[in-house]
C-alpha cells in the first residue's frame, strides 16, 4: 500500500511538473511550429545515436572477442617463451649479466595513434624498429647461440601480443564508456525530451483548438444579435408604414413607369435662338 500511495504520488508530481512547464509556453502558432521543429530534430537525433550505439556495440563485441583470442593464445606464447630462456640458460649458461653489461637501448618502441569509430577516437598502439645497434652478438659463441636466437625471436612474438593486447583493452575501456555516454543520451531523449516536447504540442494544440471554439461561439452570438437587430428594425419599419398608411399619406416607392409619357413634345413651340 505505501509503494502503491508512493508511485500515485510520483506521477501526480511528475503531472504537476509538466503542466507548471507547460504553462510556461504561450500556446500560439508560433510556438507550435517551433515546437515541432524540436521534435523532428530530436527524433533525427534519437535516431542517429541509435545507430551509433549500435556500431559501438558490435564494435565492442569485435573487441571483446579478439581480448578473449589473444589472452588465450599469450598463455602458450608466454609459457613457451620462459621455456626457451630455460634452454637456452641451461646450453648457453648464465648470460643475463653480459645483456646487463649492454648498452640498453630499446631496439622496439612503442607508438600512439588514433582510430575513429562512429565519431569516438581509439586509441592504438603500435610498434616500431628504433634502428639501435645490437651489441650482445658475441652471445652464444661458445654455445648455445641457436637457443638464445630462439628466446629472442619468441619474446618478440610475446611482447607484440602484450603491446596488442594493451591496444585492445585501452580501446575496450574508451568504447565502454562512450557506449554508457551514448545509450544515457538516447534515453534522456526516449524517456524525457521527446515526451516532454510532445505533451507540450499537445497542450498548444488543444489550447489553440478552445481559442477557435472560443472565437465561433463569439462570432456566432454577434452573428444572432445582429439578426435579432435586422428584424427589430424591419419590425419597426413595417409599423411605421403601415401607420403612415392608415393616416392617408402616400408612400414613394421606386417604379419604372416613364415620367413622360403623360406629356406631349408636340404642344411646345419651337424655341428660336
């Protein structure tokens, strides 16, 4: 009962708040037609961000799934890479300190750029030759030279997967939250402006609608005192003649009889100038 009495007291409110901000617009034509230039633009932007809510979501599933593809196979590349250290630890010898002794320069580097899906910006990350030297080519001299070629050629495949795999996650991570963005904007327009804009055109059409009502009966009651007038006076008029008739007098009506026929152009004399 109180969750019933609570919501019943929710949507009173929610009506009570419509109508004060409905109140607010002056119900003309004017305001109609701009209204309804509100709605079809929200309506075309409702649309376009479903369609871009759509093309992030497949997009974040294509990302979800080449995540899930690489984590699965860095397990084996991982593993197979720590083996291969092992081996060639155990033909070449210890050779950690002599790659320590080295100069130290990154020979791969790591770049940053920018993919564009459906107006959202990515980013992607790449990697890149430096061009530094190589100066631990005397490793593996004495033994073991084929093994420490292998342990570098399998980290290289290792560390491209991790730069790959930090790609895909920054990118997952940019996708879901413009995908929150875009889905909070297409339903702030679903659930509240196109509502909103459409109960405010309703408000002025049945507002415009009592004005028109208004202004017939108005026209229609002038219409009929202006009758009632009309026959009062042709009423009065009709007495006054009828009075006038009865004390003798003569009443001029308009005839087409002609004026001279009862006179004869033949009696006159001719008139000499």
């Amino acid at each position: 009962l109180k969750t019933h009495r609570g919501s019943t007291f929710g949507f009173v409110l929610s009506a009570l708040e419509r109508f004060v901000n409905m109140s607010e617009v002056p119900p003309t034509r004017m305001n109609q037609q701009v209204f309804k230039g509100k709605l079809k633009a929200a309506k075309g932007g409702h649309k376009l961000l479903k369609k871009k809510a759509d093309a992030l979501k497949a997009k974040f599933r294509d990302y979800a799934k080449a995540i899930a593809e690489t984590k699965a196979s860095m397990s084996s590349d991982a593993s197979g890479a720590f083996f291969s250290l092992t081996q060639a630890e155990y033909a070449a010898g210890n050779f950690k300190q002599k790659v320590a002794e080295g100069s130290m320069s990154a020979r791969v580097r790591v770049g940053a750029g920018v993919q564009n899906v459906a107006g959202v910006k990515l980013p992607v990350f790449s990697t890149y030759d430096s061009g530094a030297a190589v100066d631990n080519h005397s490793l593996g001299l004495v033994g073991g030279g084929k093994k420490i070629v292998a342990v570098r050629e399998k980290f290289t495949v290792l560390l491209n997967k991790l730069i790959k795999l930090a790609s895909l996650q920054t990118s997952f991570v940019t996708l879901d939250e413009a995908m929150k963005v875009t889905n909070r904007r297409v339903n702030a327009l679903e659930n509240v402006t196109i509502p909103k804009i459409e109960d405010v055109l309703r408000y002025i059409s049945r507002e415009l609608d009592e004005l028109e009502r208004e202004d017939f009966t108005r026209l229609k009651l002038v219409q009929e005192k202006k009758e009632i007038e009309m026959a009062a006076a042709a009423k009065q008029k009709a007495a006054e003649n009828a009075a006038a008739a009865k004390a003798g007098k003569t009443i001029a009506r308009n005839t087409d009889k002609d004026i001279t026929a009862a006179f004869d152009a033949t009696d006159d004399e001719d008139v000499v100038f």
